[in-house]
C-alpha cells in the first residue's frame, strides 16, 4: 500500500499497478480510478458543466486524483509511526507539544476542505518511552486527510496517542476555517471554529489544562 507521503508530493505511481502503468482503472489502493473520473464527469454534465472543451476535458480525471489526495488518510494506518519509541530522556520529562501543525481536510458533509493548525501534546507518564516529534504531526495530517468533523478528528487523535503510547495524558486543540461555511451558506469569511480535545490528567488537571493551552497558543 502506499504511504501518504507519496500523495502529499504527486508521485501517483504507488496507485497503480505494477504493468498496467498509467492506466486509470487499476489503482492497487482499493479505489477504482475509471469508474470515480466517468462518474465526476457525468456529475459535471449534469450540472451543466460539461468538459468537453480543450481547458476542462482533463478537469474530471484531476477532480477525482485530487479528492483521492485530500483523502489518502483512509488507505493508511496513522497508528503505525507511533510504533517506534525511545527511552524516557528523564524520569519526569513533563508536557511533550508540537504546536502549529498546519493540516487540510475534507468536511464529509459538503466535501469542501478546511484548513488550520492544531496543537497536539502528551504527558508521559514517569520514566515511559516518548515518541520522535515529527510523529505527532504525521499522526495528525493522516487522521486530517480523510472525510472528517473537526470535533471527531482531535478525539481520533488524542485517542491515537492514548491507546499507543504509555500517558498520564493526552491533548489537542485545533483551529480552522470552514469553506463549507466561507465559500457557501452563511458565507462567513474569516469565521474559524475551535476544538478542544482533552485525556487524562489534561481533563482532569486544571494547572496542567491551563499550562497546555498556554503552551498551545505560544507564537512559533
């Protein structure tokens, strides 16, 4: 299966089959490539779009390979960079934050995308082995690359880190804006939508709560 991260940089190779190169309608990722581009293109006709013109003939095959990017999270398995660890740099290290992470994902309602930055820490418990950094954010951008709510993407995330790794505590807290809200409907440019997602000692500890959102909101 192909990693995400092959996506992310356009390299369609791994979403096809070894032999069949360039061939639309046998991608290896369980997604049947032929059948998604001859739908988007009737979807587009019907709209009264039809892209028979030199500029939009290609439009509904880079529709679907694009709405195949935005969702790559759903053809990997975001647990598995939490598999490597190392010892506990101190017998207390405290809170561990990565703030900052800039994401995209899709509304599963509108199938428009939202894009923001979120938060995402952990408090090991003492002397239990920690994570490198980078596998926080890459947790996070797989979860985010899938049809999503924002409300259920940080508890996917915080229960990621839960059920992965040993914690007293696991957090995050994301920001974004809605194009499902900005481009449509009320139209509210500008508006953004705040989540809180809290375990542990996080919920529990309203000096440590306080000390992650302080952290969180720190400028990079």
């Amino acid at each position: 299966m192909a990693d995400i991260a092959d996506v992310m940089k356009g390299d369609w190779t791994p979403f096809l089959r070894p032999g069949q190169d360039g061939d639309p309608d046998n991608g290896d990722c369980g997604v049947q490539l032929g059948d998604a581009i001859r739908h988007a293109r009737a979807m587009f006709a019907a709209l009264g779009m039809p892209c028979d013109q030199e500029g939009t003939t290609a439009t509904p095959d880079r529709f679907v390979r694009a709405m195949l990017e935005l969702t790559a999270g759903l053809r990997v398995d975001p647990d598995r960079h939490f598999a490597r660890t190392f010892p506990a740099p101190s017998a207390d290290p405290g809170i561990i934050i990565v703030p900052g992470i800039r994401f995209t994902s899709v509304c599963e309602h509108h199938a428009l995308a939202f894009t923001g930055t979120m938060a995402v820490g952990y408090l090991p418990r003492p002397g239990a082995p920690v994570v490198g950094l980078s596998k926080l954010a890459r947790v996070a951008r797989e979860y985010a690359a899938r049809p999503q709510m924002q409300e259920r993407l940080g508890d996917q995330i915080v229960q990621a880190i839960t059920r992965s790794l040993d914690t007293d505590g696991a957090a995050c807290v994301i920001r974004s804006q809605h194009s499902c809200m900005t481009l449509r409907g009320a139209r509210a440019d500008g508006a953004a939508m705040v989540t809180s997602h809290m375990r542990g000692q996080f919920r529990e500890s309203a000096a440590l709560r306080n000390e992650f959102l302080t952290l969180a909101n720190q400028p990079g």
